[in-house]
C-alpha cells in the first residue's frame, strides 16, 4: 500500500472496495434466494447447483474481499497516523522487525517456546533510535496435555539506542501475569527483586539480574545479600520510572518493560496498531484519522529519559 497517500484518496479506494463487498453480498442473497425458488419446485439438480454457487461465493469471493477491505482499512489507518510517528514508511501484514529470541531476550514474561506468532508490524526511526512495533501473541502456559491454557496477546515495541545505557532491568505491573506466574519466573531466572523509590505505586515490580560474569566484587556483594548495592548503579533512574509509570497511566492495558543495555523493549497486554473495521461500513476521514496506538508516542518518549 503507498503510504504517501492523502485521506481523500484512502477513503475513494476503500469505498470501491466496500461497493465490491456490499455487491457480492447483494449476489449471495440473490442466489439463496433462487435456491429457496427451485426447492418449492422440487428442482433437486437445480438446487444443489444454486447452493454450490453460494458455497463459493460465500467461502472464495466474499470473504476474499472482506478480508481485503478490512485490512486495508487498517493500512491506511495506521499510515495515516502511527506510521508517521517514527517516520516508517511500510507495513508488515507479519512482521519480522519483533521476533521470539527478542521476546525472550527481553525477559519480561514467560511463554511456550514456538508459540510466539508477530502480526501487523512496522519500522522506522525517531531522534538516532531505531523503532520497531508489532502486534504480537504467545502462550504463557500449557497444559498437561498440552493444550494452551493461557494465551498473551498485545504489542510488542523494540527500541534500539546509538548508545549502551549502562541499565539492565525489568519492571512490570501487576494482572501482566499471574502474581505465582511472576515471582516463579523471576526467581527461577536468577532475577531479584529492587525496591522502587518510596511512593511508587505498588502495582509495579522492578527486577534486576544477577551480576555479570567476571565481578568479583558485585559477586560476592549478590551472595551476601548486599546486592541491590552493587548493582545500583544499572538501575533506571526515577524520571524514567515515573515515566514508565505515566505510560501505564494512560493505557489500558497492562505493561512490561525491560532495558538492557542498548536496548529498550516495552508490551502492552491486549493494545494493538491495528483498530478494528468492518466491512458494514464505509470508511471516513474521522475513522481513518483516529490513532490506533496512541501508546507508540509514549514509549518513543522513554528514550529520553534512560
């Protein structure tokens, strides 16, 4: 889809589209019609021919255009407002720029290793730091048999910094995950639990990881207890929790977010670039106009306060 494209012209396109989908609809409804017809008539040839008909209508030409407009209904949407956020210039139907070494990487949940599947995704840039965001979803958990039990779905944003930050830590929120599911898979990892400054709300978990390879001193320092002292200066500062913490504010969804290093990695349980459509209606400059991830401008912020 060209991204360069007025509001004017995104909603001309996607109202031919529509006609097309509202058409072929108009078509099935005829044909079932005729096959109600013949059937009064005891025509059983006729009617088994008619309802064929309506079978590929329904499943090959349809859906095909439905499923059509609806996505580029959300291309044009998120063109027209995300995109230009971080001066991205295409849209991934799905996306590569997110991937699961990445989530896991990141450290901030659990999930079931092959599970992680990315969707709409996009890619830019903003102030030297590379951006890229996803919508994504992994199972947390299976069960014995192996059926999923728990399945996490929302945006994935990566964040990567011309510089090292010299921070390696995890917050997240409460509802993320099960309170059992967080301290089991921090404590496992070798994470530790940080205070946060006093005040901060307690919805928030800040972790730390165990300290690097080759510290003798920060060693000795984590096995005596004494930990959060050797490794404070790897903490993130108070601006940006409070930043952190304005983010969750403003969204509804539940967040994780993990620095490392030259990295900032930030998701958003059930937030999404793509808003949902619906081939009933046509599309309008206000709908086309509504930001769908108002969250993006957010997260593009923390950079500035590592």
């Amino acid at each position: 889809m060209n991204t360069s494209k007025s509001v004017n012209e995104y909603i001309s396109e996607l109202k031919s589209e529509n006609k097309k989908v509202r058409y072929t609809a108009y078509l099935m409804i005829a044909v079932l019609v005729m096959v109600l017809a013949v059937s009064v008539l005891k025509q059983f040839y006729i009617t088994l021919a008619l309802l064929v008909v309506a079978l590929f209508l329904q499943l090959f030409v349809f859906r095909r255009f439905q499923k059509d407009y609806v996505r580029n209904c959300e291309n044009a949407n998120i063109s027209l407002t995300t995109l230009k956020k971080i001066n991205a210039s295409e849209i991934e139907e799905k996306g590569t720029s997110v991937d699961e070494s990445m989530v896991k990487s990141a450290h901030i949940f659990p999930f079931v290793e092959k599970t992680f599947a990315a969707f709409k995704s996009i890619k830019g840039s903003k102030d030297n730091t590379v951006i890229s965001s996803s919508d994504i979803t992994v199972v947390e958990r299976k069960n014995d048999k192996g059926i999923a039990a728990e399945v996490s779905t929302g945006n994935w944003s990566h964040l990567e910094f011309p510089k090292t930050t010299g921070i390696k830590a995890v917050i997240v929120e409460d509802e993320l995950m099960s309170e059992a599911a967080r301290k089991s898979f921090f404590d496992m990892s070798g994470y530790k639990e940080a205070e946060l400054p006093e005040g901060f709300p307690k919805r928030f978990h800040l972790y730390i990881t165990a300290c690097e390879s080759g510290d003798t001193e920060a060693s000795r320092a984590a096995s005596d207890g004494s930990a959060d002292n050797a490794l404070s200066s790897r903490l993130p500062n108070d601006s940006f929790l409070n930043k952190v913490k304005a983010l969750s504010d403003y969204t509804p969804g539940k967040i994780g977010v993990a620095v490392s290093e030259n990295t900032l990695d930030v998701f958003i349980k059930n937030r999404f670039l793509a808003a949902g459509f619906s081939s009933k209606y046509e599309p309008d400059e206000k709908t086309l106009m509504r930001d769908p991830y108002p969250e993006l401008t957010h997260i593009a912020e923390l950079a500035q306060y590592i």
